[in-house]
C-alpha cells in the first residue's frame, strides 16, 4: 500500500549569530567563511531549549497538519545527537507533550547527523508494515563546536517532525522508494563523557561527504528509474552552504530544484535536522504531482534516500501550521559572542 507524509512542521530558535562576530573573536577570515563554505549566520537555542523543546515544537506543528488524535499515533523516534539525557530518552517526554501515550513505541536514534532520517525511515516502515496506523520521526539538535573549531561557525539548532500514515486521503506525499549506503568512514565522531565533537578535517568532503552523499543519490535514482529532470525539488544534508550545492551540481541538479530546501547559509548545521528541515521547506511550496529527491548524511558514515510524489493533499495541508523559512526569517535576534558560549555552556561560573 502507499504511506507517506500525512504531517509536517519545523521548529527554528529565534536567536542568531553571524559569522563575522564568531571569527573576530579567533581572529578568523570571516570571508572565507562566507564564501568558501557559504555561510552568513546560524541559529543559536536559548539555555531553556534543547533537542527535546524543539522536537515538541516541531510534533505539533506537524499535528496541526494532521488533524489526527494523537493517541493513534503508534511509535515515535527521535534522531539526534545531543539528547540532554545519556540515560533517559527524549521520545518518552515529547510522545507525553503532544498527548501520545501510553500506547506507543518509543525511541531515541543516534547516527551523527542522519540520525533523523533513520527515525523517519523507521517510522515509515513500521506503519508500511501495518504495525501501527501512524507513527512519527524526528530529526532534531542542539549541535555543539568547540570554541574556535571550524565546527562553531556552522553548528546550530532546529528540528523538523513527520508524521507517517497509509490512509490516501491522507497523505501529502507519498515515499515512492527508499535506499541507504552505509560504510566505516570515521570523519567525525564523539567520545563518551567529551562535550565537544571531533572531525578529521580534510577527509570530511572526501571519502565521508560525498562519496556517501552521491552514490546514495545515483543508486536511489537507478531503483526508482528517474534521473534529476523527473524531479521538481532535492535536497541533501547541509553542514554548510558549499557541500550540498556542489553534491546538487555534480549530480545534474539545477538550482531552482535545490535552493528551496538550501537552508545552511542563515541556519546553520542542525545536524539530525539538516535534511528533514530542508524537506519540510519543500513540502512548504511543493505543488501535486512534485517529486522530491532527500538524501541525508550522517558521520560513520551513511546516507538514506527517499524519492517522494506530492499528492493534492499537501495544498490543504501547507496553511495549517507555520512554514519553515518564514520562522527562519521571522525577527531574528542577534546575539554578541560573550552571550552566545553563555547559552551553549561554554562558559561556566566558578562557585567556592
């Protein structure tokens, strides 16, 4: 049977700081920040938001889209990797916030900044399978960089949330196929008990990025028989502004498919979020009868591709809750350095 989107909805912190006051601090080229990466400002989450507040966020904005009982929803995943918790799950909070308990699976994913697509892939599969009539998948961050690391100019936060159902009235875009590539590429990674990631610098374009990237692409394409002029839209993991508009480019990709779903250069690298934000952009403005090529990324290393066909539904959906680039470019409010590491807990406070 067909399954798919029934609901969508994004969450996106008001609170930014541009590339320019990170790199005076370290004494950085701004402009190679700008131009080289393509990165002009991120999003930053106050001290009172983390992966779970905006994965609520992001539920009942997909909820209102909907229009279904929460109570029928059968299993809900998180994907991230900053859970506030290291033993106690985010799902089990958010599945409580939106009233979908206590009849539910839960469960929090974790692969780097795929993370969200394998919550959505999971949750599409298990409703597929006819184990529950709904079921949902998030992907959501509150991602960290070290002070001065090349990761703090792009680390940001944000989550988008997908609810999945079979009923065809329902549905506002259909998962047409699915595919994932996965291999031992270790460019970024996190210890137990370190706060901030590593990366492994150079090889974080090659092999990780795109090696993963395109050839998840081709083979989804190559299964669904399609080739970048069958689709009106893409979107690729975005850890900055360069690497999905050249992966796009490579892959045949003009930049009216892809600028949509490009949201890195003010928002930042939402990590499990990156791609799912960028779809539910998409979904925002997509028309019946779109087809959307997503292909996510995740540090590990893998990659998970959907092919998705827009139905006449998604008009009826898109008003119901509030677009994702409209809270992206709805009255940001910039923050200085020194208050920016007070909110992401680079600086603590020495008590005798």
């Amino acid at each position: 049977m067909d399954v798919g989107i029934v609901g969508w909805g994004a969450y996106v912190p008001r609170h930014r700081i541009k590339v320019e006051e990170i790199a005076k601090v370290w004494g950085s080229d701004a402009e190679a920040y700008k131009k080289g990466l393509m990165l002009r400002e991120k999003s930053v989450p106050t001290p009172d938001q983390d992966t779970i507040t905006i994965s609520v966020e992001a539920a009942r904005n997909a909820l209102r889209r909907a229009k279904i009982d929460p109570q029928k929803i059968g299993a809900l995943y998180i994907g991230s990797e900053s859970h506030p918790y290291a033993v106690k799950p985010s799902g089990t909070v958010v599945a409580e916030a939106i009233g979908a308990f206590p009849s539910i699976h839960v469960a929090d994913f974790e692969f780097a900044c795929k993370a969200g697509s394998e919550g959505m892939f999971v949750a599409l599969s298990l409703v597929k399978a006819g184990q529950v009539e709904y079921a949902m998948g998030i992907g959501a961050d509150t991602s960290q960089g070290a002070p001065g690391d090349a990761l703090e100019f792009s680390a940001a936060a944000g989550g988008a949330a997908f609810l999945f159902g079979g009923k065809p009235e329902e549905i506002a875009a259909v998962c047409e196929h699915t595919y994932s590539f996965t291999t031992d590429t270790p460019d970024f990674w996190r210890r137990e008990y370190q706060f901030y990631p590593r990366h492994a610098g150079r090889f974080t374009g090659e092999p990780a990025y795109f090696k993963h990237v395109l050839s998840c692409a081709k083979r989804t394409m190559e299964i669904a028989n399609l080739t970048p002029k069958d689709f009106q839209w893409a979107v690729f993991h975005q850890p900055n502004g360069k690497f999905p508009a050249r992966a796009a480019t490579e892959l045949g990709f003009q930049k009216s498919q892809w600028e949509q779903g490009w949201l890195a250069p003010t928002l930042g690298n939402t990590y499990s979020g990156a791609s799912p934000m960028g779809l539910s952009a998409i979904l925002d403005v997509a028309k019946p009868g779109d087809r959307i090529l997503m292909v996510s990324y995740g540090s590990g290393a893998g990659s998970d591709g959907f092919v998705w066909r827009v139905t006449d539904q998604v008009t009826k959906l898109q008003p119901l809750a509030r677009h994702t680039r409209a809270q992206l470019e709805d009255r940001p409010i910039y923050l200085d350095y020194g208050t920016y590491a007070k909110f992401r807990g680079k600086i603590h406070k020495v008590t005798e």
